[in-house]
C-alpha cells in the first residue's frame, strides 16, 4: 500500500517516466468528485479532468485546481465522448499512456502503480483494472452485467478477462490514434478494448480494489434500459464483424512455427481430452465450417466448444474449412449435394438471375449445405477417432505417474 511522501514522489516520477496522465472524465458527481481529485494529485501532476456538461457545482470545484487539464462540453454528450476527448487531450500533452478513473469514488488512486508496474513489464497494453466482485454493496446486476460482457468479449476477441466493465484502465494513447472508435456512451468502454485486441495490442488485466458505496448513496448514470440496449446492438456488430473478419485475421496473424508448435503440443496434443472428445470436436467445428449460416458459423461454433466443454482450438480450427481458398469448393460441394438430394439441377445462367430460378438454386445449396455439414461432421468424427485409437492416443490424466 502506498502511504509515505517518499512513495508518493516515486509514483510521480513513474508518472513522468512513462509519460503516463491520469484521466477523469466526471458528470454531475460533485460529492465526490474533489476527493477523487485531491487523492489523484498526490501520485500524479498530470490529470486531465472531463467537464460532461455538468450542471452542479463541478465547475466551481475545479476552479480551485489551477493546474489541471479541463476538457469541458458544453452539454452533457456520453462518457464515450467524454474519455475519446480525453485520449486526443493526453496525446496532445505528449503522453504515452493515460489512466482513467471513475469520479465516484470507487476506485483507489493508490492502485496507479500497479498498472505502472504492469505496464512496465508489458509496454503497448491496455490495461484493466479487474474489480473485487465479491466486496460489499456490489449490486447484483453489477455482476451478472460483467459476466455478461465477459463472456462477448471472449466472442469477439477469444482473449479471458475477468472483468470488462470497470473504469479503472491504463490505455495505450498513441496507439489508440489509429484505431476508429464511434460509440458516445458507457458502451465505448467494451468497443476501445475489443478493436485493441483486433489490431494487436494486448489487453490484459491487474487486480485492484474497489468500493460501493451504499445503495442510498450511490450516483449511477446508467440508464439500464437505454444503455444496455446500445452496448446489445454494438456487441451484435462487433461479433459479426469478429466472424466475417477479425477472428480469422487474428487466428492467421497469430500463427507462426514457434505459436504453432506451442498450440499444437499444448491445446490439441497434450489436452486432458479423451479420443472421443477430440473427435467430437473435430467433427462439430466441420458442421459448422458448412452449415449456411453465414456470418455466425465461427461464433456459435465457439459457442457450442463452451457449452459442451469440447476443444476451443480443434473446434475453431476444423471450423475454417469455409474461408478462402476452400470457399469455392465447399459452394461447389454443397451445391452438389443439394442436387443429389433434392433431383433438382442448379442452372447458373445469368440471364435468369433475379428470377424464381434463383431462389431454387439458393434453395438446392441451402438444403445441400446443410446435408453436406452434417455429412462432414459424421465423417471426420469417425475418421478422427479411427486415427486416434490406430495411433494408440490416450487423454493425459493427472494421476501419479502420468
């Protein structure tokens, strides 16, 4: 814990080395809003403050801080808007990394140096202050809410937090510049950390403290209706586009001899999997590499992987037998197989397109499509099992021994 001047001085001088600023972005919350300031200043001389449009005294109370940085809005525009503001203030301050923090009071300044420290092990990241869940007052929506917004950041990104939600971060300012961000509310906070974790910077998490206050003093300016509509249609767009694109940029951009190596030994060598699990796996991540379902197939396949606790890796790798260069042969593929089933003939000729004839022939594909998956599932299940008894494999087991 920090506590001495000396300490105190450190973190400063940390602050400055790293060319780090604190920001707060504030709305209405003029209780607490001073304390939060007057505790970020002795650990930091940078702090850019973001005025939402407040219409309590805030202002008044930073006027009598001189020396920090004001962003202020005339009218109240979203906390999105607000921290987009602060990022492009700390780049404009030269700075390297910007720290937010909440202007409730939930957060505890003495926790800066433990995103310093981890930023200085890991330099780039963005960092997320991982909340106690489990201290007193949590809401209970609070925390279904994170594990909510959890879980579809995994299904964005395939990257585990333990907690999305919190306010408390270290963001990498210059390398945030190249990344587009369009959100204006609380749902900018999972947009920033899933396009990161698309162009490569890591996100990764420390732990620190928070407190809640009690139920009759808590400011809250989520409106549960309206903003968990928004971050539900942002998280919609953002897993479409992580199964169109960025998923299988990721899987690509991640692979090399020393990776692959690493994921083969580990994930789907040396996996506690029995043989049938395995071959289940394989055979779930080909059905929906084909089923039409365009779109989703990666995400829900991933989705089923964690529902029935198969393989992640062998699903979503068996899963990319729909993605260039095999796309026109699974088309192929399926389309005769829907001939196959239905006796019906695909006619590709181009000035019947726009007609009945094709909607028969999106009607073959599809049937074929789905026979196909199902068919592809079957067979490499089987022919993965068969393969995996011939060679003698055996699931690793923890016992003595083994």
């Amino acid at each position: 814990m920090i506590e001495s001047l000396e300490q105190k001085a450190y973190v400063k001088q940390k602050f400055k080395q790293l060319k780090c600023c604190v920001l707060i972005p504030t709305y209405n919350n003029a209780k607490t809003i001073e304390s939060v300031i007057q505790s970020a200043m002795a650990y930091c001389d940078d702090i850019i403050v973001i005025d939402d449009g407040c219409t309590d005294n805030t202002k008044e109370i930073l006027s009598r801080y001189p020396t920090l940085h004001i962003v202020t809005h005339p009218v109240n525009k979203g906390k999105g808007v607000g921290l987009r503001n602060g990022f492009a203030k700390a780049v404009h301050l030269g700075c390297n990394y910007a720290i937010s923090i909440d202007s409730d009071g939930q957060h505890y300044p003495k926790d800066f140096i433990l995103f310093l420290d981890k930023i200085e092990e890991k330099p780039g990241s963005l960092i997320i202050g991982a909340r106690n869940m489990t201290v007193e007052n949590v809401p209970n929506k609070s925390t279904f809410g994170n594990k909510f917004s959890n879980f579809w950041f995994w299904a964005e990104t395939g990257i585990t937090l333990p907690d999305t939600q919190s306010g408390f971060r270290l963001y990498p300012v210059q390398r945030l510049r190249k990344i587009w961000l369009f959100t204006t509310k609380f749902e900018l906070e999972i947009e920033v950390i899933v396009k990161a974790a698309w162009r490569g910077i890591p996100v990764i998490s420390v732990p620190v403290s928070v407190y809640y206050a009690p139920e009759g003093e808590r400011v809250s300016h989520f409106v549960p209706s309206r903003d968990s509509t928004r971050i539900s249609f942002l998280n919609t767009y953002l897993v479409i586009l992580a199964a169109l694109f960025w998923r299988p940029v990721m899987l690509i951009r991640s692979i090399n001899f020393k990776n692959l190596r690493r994921v083969w030994k580990e994930e789907v060598v040396a996996a506690h999997e029995t043989p049938e699990k395995k071959a289940l796996s394989v055979g779930v991540g080909l059905f929906f590499g084909i089923v039409p379902i365009w779109g989703f197939q990666f995400a829900l396949a991933i989705f089923t992987a964690v529902f029935f606790k198969l393989n992640k890796v062998i699903v979503g790798l068996s899963a990319q037998i729909s993605v260039p260069p095999l796309i026109p042969f699974v088309l192929y593929a399926s389309i005769k197989t829907g001939e196959f089933v239905l006796n019906k003939k695909v006619n590709l000729d181009f000035d019947k397109l726009l007609t009945l004839e094709t909607l028969n022939n999106l009607f073959v594909y599809y049937i074929g499509a789905t026979v196909l998956s199902i068919i592809a599932g079957i067979a490499g299940f089987i022919l993965t099992w068969v393969l995996l008894k011939l060679f003698g494999y055996k699931a690793i087991t923890n016992e003595p021994g083994h």
